[in-house]
C-alpha cells in the first residue's frame, strides 16, 4: 500500500492539473474570442478633438494656452516622403510590419531594462499604440486606461491594413508647434509638402514626437540634430539606407523657416514651461496629452509680482549689454512661486536661467554654513583671526589660499556676526574646516538644495553650482523658521470637465533646529545694519537708503556671477545676473544690479503689504552686544546691537576695551581744562 499509494497521488495530480490547464486554455480562448469579435464589430476607434489646456493665475485670470490655433492636414501615405516612413519605422517601431499590434519581444526587453534600472528607462510601445493612444480620451493612467489602450489597439489592428495604420498614425502624431501630422509638420518647420522632405529634414521631423518641446530644432537644435544622427544610424541598421548616406545626411545643413510664425508666450513664459513640465510629472502624462486635453490648470504665480520684476529688470539693466538674468520671488510659508524670469528675452533664449543653469552662489552659501555653525556650538560671538591665510588639508598636505573682497583684512579677530555681515572670506573656510567639510554637504541636503557640493575648502565660498531656485528655496526655509519647502507651481488640476485631478495640499513640516534658524536669520540682517561696519563696510551698504523694513538676506560674487537673496516674513526673493558663455563681469554698474533690482522689487512688492518683523522663538534670547568685541555692551560702548543667541549660550562678559579709552578721554580733557587759561586770564594782559 505505501508503494502504491504516491503513484495514486501522482496520476490524481497531474489529471486535476491537465484539465484547469484546459479549463484555462478554453476560458482564455473565449475571452480572446470575445475580444476579436468585439473589436472587429465595433471597428475602429474615433478621432479625438483636441481642445487647448488653459493656465490661470493665481488671481484667476489666465495667463497662457496651448498651441493657439491648429495646423492639420491629412495626407495619404503616397504623398509622404518613404524617408519619414523609414525614419519613423526605425525609431518608433523596427517591428511594425511583423507584429499585431504589440512587440512582445521589446515589451519584455523594456521590463529587464526598467527592472534593472528600478526605473523607467525603455519604452514599449509600438506605432499601433500609440496611434491608439491618441484617439483615447481620458486623462488617467490607471489600469483601465491600459486595458482600453490595449483594446483600441485591436481594434486598429483588425479593422486597418498597415498601411493604413501608418497613415493614420503619420496624420495625427504632434510635432510640436501646433502642428499635427507630418504634412503640418514640413509645411510649419520647412514651408514645403511632406512628400517633398529630404531624408535630412525627415530624420530630423521624425525625432520630435517624442518630446516635442525638448527636440524642437527652434527651442533646442542641439538636441534635435543628435536625436537626427541617431535616426539615422538606426535606419542604417535596420538596412533603409547605407553608412555612407546615414554620414551624409548626418552633415547636410539644415535650413528651417524662418521663425516669426513661432508661437510666443506674453506672460510669465519661463514660468509656463515650469508649470508644463510640471503637469507632466504630476499627471505622469506626455506632452500631447498636456497639449490637447482640454486641462484647467490654476497656478501660483501673482500676476502683478511678476510684472514688477519684468519692470524692474528692464528698468535697472542697460538695454545694451548683453548679461543676463534668473530671478525667483516664493512665499516662505509655502515655497508657491509668485514670480519667475529665466533671462531677459524669452523669444531670443528660452533657456531658464532660474531653474535650469547651475552657477557657483558665491558667498550666498555661507548662511547654511554658519547656521551648521550655530547647530555646532557657535555663536554670533564666536571670533576668529580675519588675516591672510594658507589652509592645509588633507592627506598629502594640500594647501588653499582664499583671499578677502580687495584684499580687506581686519587682521584681529572679529566675531561670527561680523564676519557674516562683512562676508569675511577667511572667517568662512576656518569655520568649514574647523566643523569638518562635511558639515555643508549635510546643510545642502538639510535645506533641499539637490545640486551636489564638493567637500573642498573653496565649497564655504559657494564654488559648488546651484540653480537660483534651489537657493531661493533654501531662503525660503530661514524665512519660515526652518519648515522644509519646495518650490509649487500648480495649485489645482481640472480637467474639461471640472473634475479635479489634482490639488495642492503640502503641509511644510519642521526639519530645521528653530533656535539656530532664528539667530542665523538675525545675523543675515546684519549686512544692512552700519553698527556691524567694521575694516570694511557691510555688504548692503549701498542698497540701504532704498529699503524701508525689516530684510534679511545674503549677496554673492565670482568673476563672472552676482548674486542677491533676501526675505521678509512673508516673501522671499533672489537674483542671479552674469553671461552665459563664462564671461567675466567687469563694470561696477552691472556687479550692482542684482542688489539693486532686488532691492526695488522687494520695497514695491511689499508696498501695500503691513510691515512684520522676525519674531524670535522660544529658547532664543536678545542681549546688546558690542559689535567688535561680541561682549555685552557696557555704558561706555559706542555701539550697542541687539543680537540673540540660543538660550544658556548668550555672552555674560562686559566688553572693557572701551573702558580705558574713556578713562584717558575724560584726562585729557582735564589737562586740557588746567592749561588752557580762562577767559579773564587771557584778557588782562590787553587790560
């Protein structure tokens, strides 16, 4: 019985297992049956309409509209050049005419690939599908979505030959601009029909579907004509032309229209291509979808701040010059972007120069250092010598010699509140290295900057690149009492139909220790205070006369960038001017102007706004402090500034360096007194 009894077992197994395998088989089949008939009887899908997603500022007027006014056309597949046939087959799908739809082989590929990315990397999707994905017109991305994507595809696929497939698909694909379908597309880019492209006009309108911002070879030539060379090594080796003509047609001169047809964005339009990118990131949708589907999208910008940093900007910079701007203005309480301006002509350079370029911050990157300082056991009273020095570091013993602003020493010591006011650059790297280098890498990710800082000794003078926005956003966090922030563009998504498909509801936590936020911020208000004056004078001196209320804030400066950065409670605002082909700034008047348009925009954004001062937290205390000696101030000081400290770290020492310089003032004026003769003594002798 124990011999037999497996073989009983084994045999009633593999019995149960054989018919749900069929039970399956037959279920599998009806359903694919179902699917085949479904799809076939109710043909192919329809063409959607696109409609124009709208943008609204934040007092709900709107400020911008997709592809105002529509190029379409549709052409038969005859009438369109066999070089955009074979650059598009190439790219998009070298299987098109082997598969039914969909390319199991490269979905499987594309799942390796993201697998072992832990991201997506590769793209699956044949030209079936994504013709079927253009007619689809819901907005989620959800399995439904997928499912309906799939069963559109079948019905394309049962319903058209391949050649109508690609017709279809050639005729309503986006190629950015407006235009839609590759006729729209060589009448818009090259002022000719799609039948008479060349196979370097074609390998170059071929490459843009896939990010038709991205690859437009009128915001990005660059990009397009290595995304051409690619479309052309591809159809190389799928065997559609040779090495030699790929070479070829690779070098050809490409000559566009000209340009004055190229819609353009009035209000905010760096700001718009933030909001679009962002739509795409937070929808997890592509760029047609944004174009078409009819999206309400209410942003954060304040329509009247953003016209007084336009007005500023052109009022401060000279016409003439050729240097450039990013500007950024946010609420602190919420990191919503007010304002934005990523150059001074959008229509010349759509390049952002506030969130895409990364310039080194200058001297702006030493209030994260000193508030790690703070964190770290100092205080604004701690003093350090400000005198020439060589900084050995390291292993092998390497050296690094900063140098003050003109050469300015104070040649004594002078304390951390000082030294911030005055941008004292020797004071900075002691610190840097004194708390150990890591200490600001910390601070950077601490304070949301992603851009990477460098544990070198130069690091505490901002030689690390960082966009203004990351800057501007790590303001934003002393000017909220140390909440975590990001910059938010987009406050509520609705689609055609009013549905929300987004909303806005970050609530800032707190990451910062408050008691060193606080009296870092309070030492930032330094550089507009003259009772910090020292061997030089505070770096805001020269803006002072224009502000009006409290501000606390940071300048900067290379050779080829300035840099100003600077709150109230309740809006942060900065600004970067320099070139963009690493020129250097050599005029006074243009090192000025990123203080003073910072200047102006704040006093005149703020105007109507009730003035608020920086309110201390708990565990903060104010004394009066002698500024040159970071002691308590006594009656005989010249100079008494209120400072605060963490509580228990505050000084208990009177300042006495003034003490014998009285003294010796009230003698001399009694020598002064007993020599010199009195009126009626000087009189008698005449008498």
């Amino acid at each position: 019985m124990e011999l037999t009894t497996p073989k009983k077992i084994t045999v009633k197994t593999i019995r149960a297992l054989f018919f749900i395998h069929l039970i399956g088989f037959i279920v599998m089949g009806i359903v694919l049956s179902t699917i085949l008939i479904l799809a076939k009887l109710e043909g192919p899908p329809s063409i959607s309409v696109p409609q124009s997603t709208v943008l609204y500022a934040q007092d709900g007027s709107k400020i911008g509209e997709t592809h105002h006014g529509q190029k379409r056309y549709w052409v038969s597949l005859d009438d369109i050049s066999e070089h955009v046939v074979e650059a598009t087959i190439a790219v998009e799908d070298r299987h098109f005419y082997d598969h039914h739809g969909f390319d199991y082989k490269r979905i499987v590929g594309a799942a390796v690939a993201d697998l072992k990315a832990m991201a997506k990397v590769q793209g699956a999707s044949t030209i079936t599908q994504q013709y079927a994905r253009n007619l689809y017109l819901e907005h989620d991305k959800t399995w439904k979505r997928k499912l309906m994507e799939a069963f559109y595809t079948i019905r394309l696929e049962m319903n058209f030959e391949k050649e109508e497939i690609l017709e279809g698909y050639l005729n309503t694909i986006y190629y950015g601009h407006g235009a839609y379908g590759i006729e729209a597309a060589a009448r818009y880019y090259f002022d000719k029909h799609a039948s008479e492209l060349t196979m370097e006009e074609a390998t170059l309108l071929a490459g843009i579907p896939k990010g038709p911002s991205y690859y437009s070879p009128y915001v990005h030539f660059d990009r397009a004509k290595d995304r051409q060379e690619l479309i052309l090594s591809l159809m190389a080796k799928e065997g559609f032309i040779t090495e030699e003509q790929a070479t070829k047609a690779a070098k050809q001169a490409i000559t566009l229209k000209e340009q004055e047809q190229v819609a353009t964005v009035k209000i905010a339009p760096y700001f718009q291509d933030m909001v679009l990118q962002e739509l795409k990131d937070i929808l997890n949708v592509d760029e047609q979808f944004i174009e078409t589907k009819g999206l309400q999208v209410y942003t954060t910008i304040d329509p009247k701040l953003q016209e007084i940093a336009e007005q500023t900007m052109n009022s401060v910079m000279d016409d003439s010059s050729d240097i450039q701007l990013g500007f950024v203005a946010i609420d602190p309480k919420s990191g919503k972007v007010r304002a934005l301006i990523g150059g001074r002509d959008y229509n010349e350079s759509p390049f952002n120069r506030a969130t895409q370029a990364k310039r080194q911050p200058g001297s702006t990157i030493k209030p994260l250092l000193y508030y790690k300082a703070i964190e770290n056991g100092f205080t604004p009273s701690t003093s350090l010598r400000s005198e020439p020095t060589t900084f050995r570091y390291g292993e092998h013993e390497e050296t690094y010699e900063p140098s003050n602003y003109n050469d300015y020493y104070a040649n004594e010591e002078i304390p951390l509140m000082q030294a911030l006011a005055l941008s004292d650059n020797i004071y900075a790297v002691k610190t840097h290295l004194f708390m150990g280098m890591e200490q600001l890498v910390n601070a950077g990710e601490q304070f949301g900057i992603e851009s990477p800082i460098k544990k070198v000794p130069s690091a505490a003078l901002g030689t690390s690149p960082v966009s203004v926005m990351e800057m501007v956003n790590a303001y934003g966090m002393f000017a909220n009492g140390g909440k975590k922030i990001a910059p938010v563009y987009i406050e509520r998504i609705e689609d055609g139909d009013g549905n929300v498909l987004y909303k806005e509801n970050t609530r800032p936590e707190t990451v910062l220790d408050p008691q060193a936020t606080f009296v870092t911020t309070h030492m930032m208000m330094g550089m507009f205070d003259s009772k910090l004056n020292g061997y030089t004078t505070v770096t805001g001196q020269k803006i002072m006369d224009l502000l009006t209320r409290p501000y606390a804030g940071k300048s900067g400066s290379t050779k080829a960038d300035s840099w100003m950065i600077g709150f109230s409670p309740q809006l942060v605002a900065g600004v970067w001017t320099g070139y963009d082909k690493g020129k250097t700034i050599t005029f006074a008047t243009e090192r000025l102007y990123a203080k003073q348009i910072w200047a102006q925009f704040m006093e005149e954004a703020l105007e109507d706004r009730s003035v608020k001062q920086f309110r201390p937290p708990k565990g903060v205390v104010g004394v009066y402090i002698d500024p040159s000696s970071g002691l308590l101030a006594s009656p005989t000081c010249p100079v008494a500034r209120l400072t605060y400290y963490v509580a228990g770290t505050e000084p208990t020492d009177y300042c006495i360096d003034h003490l014998e310089h009285t003294e010796q003032k009230k003698n001399e004026n009694k020598e002064e007194e007993t020599e010199d003769p009195s009126f009626l003594e000087r009189i008698i002798p005449w008498l």
